[in-house]
C-alpha cells in the first residue's frame, strides 16, 4: 500500500512540474541584444494599454528671484506688499480682471487653500480694471500694482504669484490654478 501510494505522489509531483514548466512554442523565437549603454524600456505589448500621467504643475519656467523692493522700486511698491515684506509675511500676489468668467472660479481655489492657512499667508489681490487708462479714478496703490507687475513680467491675467517669508518669488503661474498646487506651493513658502 505504501509503495501504490508513493507511486502516485511521484506520478502527481511529475505532473505538477511539467505542467508548471512547460514552454508555449509558438513563441519559442530569441533575440540576441547588444549593450549600447543607453537603456531604453522595452516597448509594452501590443495590447496594453499605457497610463497617462496628470502632471498638474506648469510648464512655464520658475524665477525663484528675490521680490523688487528697496532702491528705486520702493517707490512702485504698494503699500500691503511693502508692508507684508517688512513683516515677513508669505503672501499670494494675484493679479485677476474681475470681468473674466474665470475670475471667480480661481477665487474659489485661492479660498479652498486660504482657509487651511489663514494667518501663515497673505492675499493680496489686484484688480487690473481699476486700473485701466480712462478709468473715472485710479487709486495710487493700484497705479503702484501696475508699476510692480510690469516689473515682474506679468503680461496677462490671471497671473498669481507666492512669496515666501523671505521676500524670494517661490511659484507664479500665468492662468487657472489647482487648489492642490497652490496648497504645495503655499506650504513650500511658509515652511
């Protein structure tokens, strides 16, 4: 009885490892490679399909320059940005026309992150109508937000830009902006 049931314990384990490791010969072809030092992925089988990642970070270039004060900019500079500089406060400089539809969809994200943070960062916002040649009144410190945006470059709304408590321009971005990336950012400047 012990040698029948042996037997079949070997006839099962042989079954078991020709069965595991058994080759499909279909595709039995091999290729030969030659190591040219650069490594590239294999390229996916023909049925799969590839993910696409979600890069939800600009790709307009970072200028993590100080942010113009002093000299012959102190005078441009509105008084809340001088004000938040001297105090070393981070601060999130928008520049938005309240006429744009997209304005307040913006101010909807800004608000998500301004209340996780409030007290660690400063809004300051620029409407550019109010300061537009031929408007009936142009207040001086909108006049001064024109100055200083032209001198940061900002060509267009929405534009928004993130100092941290340094004074050092940490992100700007030109167009909508993600809750999620700005919350990054904001955390980035006020650490």
């Amino acid at each position: 009885m012990r040698r029948l049931i042996a037997a079949l314990l070997v006839l099962a384990l042989a079954l078991t490892l020709t069965a595991c490791g058994k080759k499909d010969d279909t595709a039995t072809t091999t290729t030969t490679t030659t190591d040219t030092g650069s490594s590239a992925p294999p390229p996916p089988p023909s049925g799969a399909v590839e993910e696409v990642a979600v890069d939800r970070s600009p790709t307009e270039t970072v200028d993590f320059g100080e942010f113009p004060r002093g000299g012959s900019v102190a005078t441009i500079t509105p008084t809340v940005i001088a004000e938040n500089l001297q105090a070393g406060t981070a601060m999130i400089v928008w520049y938005y026309d309240s006429t744009q539809t997209q304005t307040d969809d913006i101010r909807a994200e800004i608000d998500k992150v301004l209340a996780d943070y409030r007290g660690l960062i400063e809004l300051v916002a620029f409407d550019v109508r109010k300061g537009v040649p031929g408007a009936a009144k142009v207040d001086p410190e909108v006049e001064k937000a024109s100055m200083i945006a032209e001198r940061l470059g900002v060509t267009s709304t929405p534009y928004l830009i993130v100092v941290d408590t340094q004074g050092l321009i940490t992100y700007r971005v030109r167009g909508p902006v993600d809750a999620d990336v700005l919350e990054r950012e904001v955390v980035r400047a006020t650490q």
